[in-house]
C-alpha cells in the first residue's frame, strides 16, 4: 500500500473530494438506514472505493472515508459486535487508500500526492435525527470525549494521514475531539462546523471563539466548516483567516437543506463552484464538496485551484 509523503509537504491549496454518501445514493445504493453510507462498509464496500477512486481521478488530493456515520453504538444497535465495528470502522479508511493505489497504480506518471482522511462525524450523527445541524446533545464535555475516544482510537490505529473531524454544531464538541487528539501525540486533525449563519456555528458558538481555540493546538492542521450553504462561506472564511495563520478549509454542500424528519434535500441547489474564485480570495485554502456534489464539482474546483497554483 503507498503511503502518502508527510504532512508538512502538503502544498497551498488543496481539493478535497465531494459528498460520498449522496453520491453513492446517486448510484442506485439505499441509504435509508440509520447507518447511512457506513452500511455499505459492510454491504457494498467496492461501490465505495469506486467513488474515492472517481472523486481521485476528478483530481481530489484527499479522499475521507466512508465512517462519518460510524460508530460502535450504532453498529451495535443493527447487531455488529464490537470486534465486527472495529474491523469496518479500520476497513473504511482501508478503501480510501485502496483506491490511490489504483490511482497511482493506473497513472504512474501522475507524481500527485493523494491522501487519506479519516472521517469523525459529530456525535449528532449517530442519531439520525438531524441534530448535527443544531448540537442540541444535551451532553457534557466529559461525556462526548467517551463517545468519541473509541471510534478515534481505532480509526487512528488504521493508519490514515489525517482525521476529518467534521460537521461539528459546537465548540464543545470540538474541545472534546481535541481531548482525544492529545491522547496520540502523532495524531493530526483538520477541524470544520457547521453554522447557522456567517458567524456561529450550529448551536451558536462564535466562528471566531472556535478557530482561536483551534489555532492554539498543534495537533490540529486546519481548520474551517463543512456542509454549510455556500452563500455563507466568504463570510466565514473570513472569521477564521483573521484568527489563525492555519490552512482554512471549506467544502458547503449544494445549499439544500436536509429534513430528517422527511428523510429528504429541500431548498434550491447552488452551484457551489461559483463561488470559488471569492473564496480563494478571502483566504481558504483546502476546498472540496459536502453532500450533494458530485466528481464532475471537484473536477470545476481542481481546474480553478490549478489556475492558481500554476498562472
């Protein structure tokens, strides 16, 4: 399996990939579980390295597994042991890199440094209920750090180059990732929210209060939100660039809004690529796409960031 070179080699600007799970939906997959994607892990798990290796050759740097919705409660309650939830949570960032070997393995010429992300959704996401876009846990600081230290540990002790501590309503939650975090010295994060408008996040936390905090840890490599509208992102990016000299990262989705009740996308889809000339300029740096977007988005972003890297 190749590895991917240090992360203090990573270059300016970065392309993330784009929605796994509504892109695997896109394909015919049933994700009306309450696994979500994770399922698939399981039941499909060639459909999702197809995706990594489409979303690789649509010229993403970093592909994030499949275990955003992962978890052991979760797997438990559809009746996986633990020893099961440890294999699939390690097996989700196993397909990632699967699929850059296939990449390099079918452009050797190629000399591009892809990466692995290892997903860590929010707590909220476990519970299917939405409350990832408004952090109404209910829980402490102490409690989260319980939920989240098993899933870290073991997608950690999988290998990947970097977690993707993702979709956070709070600070909160993100102080108990990081509690996490400082467990394993060599573990590094990028950390990214959600909000509720152009300066707080989901449960109403300034931005700027979050990336001051982040930019103090070394062990957090980026920083910035995910899933979001895009018409908030220039605004946010903004924030979080007037608050830590670290890489900002962004990837919105297409600017409908999930119903968790109905089980469906509501609202008018954007093209979120629109919009990537503004933000390069307000000073986000690793940019890719939340649910909704698709290879052929990634495929926009990596021509526009090229642009930019090679004028």
């Amino acid at each position: 399996m190749e590895r991917a070179p240090a992360l203090n080699t990573i270059p300016p600007l970065v392309v993330l990939d784009g929605g796994l799970a509504t892109e695997l939906g896109a394909r015919g997959h049933d994700l009306s579980d309450s696994l979500w994607s994770a399922r698939l892990l399981a039941d499909a798990p060639r459909a999702i390295e197809n995706v990594h290796l489409d979303y690789f050759e649509a010229g993403a740097d970093i592909a994030i597994t499949a275990s955003y919705q992962a978890s052991y409660q979760g797997f438990a309650s559809r009746g996986f042991t633990a020893a099961e939830t440890t294999r699939l949570l390690q097996h989700s960032v196993g397909l990632a890199s699967a699929a850059r070997d296939r990449f390099h393995a079918a452009h050797p010429e190629s000399g591009r440094q892809l990466r692995v992300a290892a997903s860590v959704g929010p707590y909220g996401a476990t519970r299917h209920d939405g409350s990832e876009y408004r952090g109404d846990y209910g829980l402490s600081e102490e409690a989260l750090v319980t939920f989240h230290r098993p899933r870290l540990t073991t997608l950690m002790d999988a290998g990947p180059d970097l977690l993707a501590c993702e979709t956070l309503p709070s600070l909160l939650e993100a102080q108990a990732i990081v509690r996490v975090l400082r467990e394993r010295h060599t573990a590094r994060a990028w950390v990214s929210f959600t909000c509720r408008d152009g300066a707080h996040t989901s449960a109403g936390d300034p931005v700027a209060d979050c990336a001051a905090f982040l930019d103090e840890e070394p062990q957090v490599v980026a920083i910035g939100v995910n899933c979001v509208d895009p018409s908030l992102v220039t605004t946010l990016v903004r924030t979080m660039r007037a608050q830590t000299s670290k890489p900002v990262v962004v990837y919105p989705n297409s600017g409908e809004v999930w119903d968790a009740v109905g089980r469906c996308w509501e609202g008018q889809a954007q093209r979120f690529t629109t919009f990537l000339d503004e933000w390069l300029d307000a000073g986000a740096s690793w940019i890719g796409g939340c649910c909704r977007t698709t290879p052929a988005d990634i495929r926009i972003v990596r021509g526009v960031v090229d642009a930019r890297l090679h004028p």
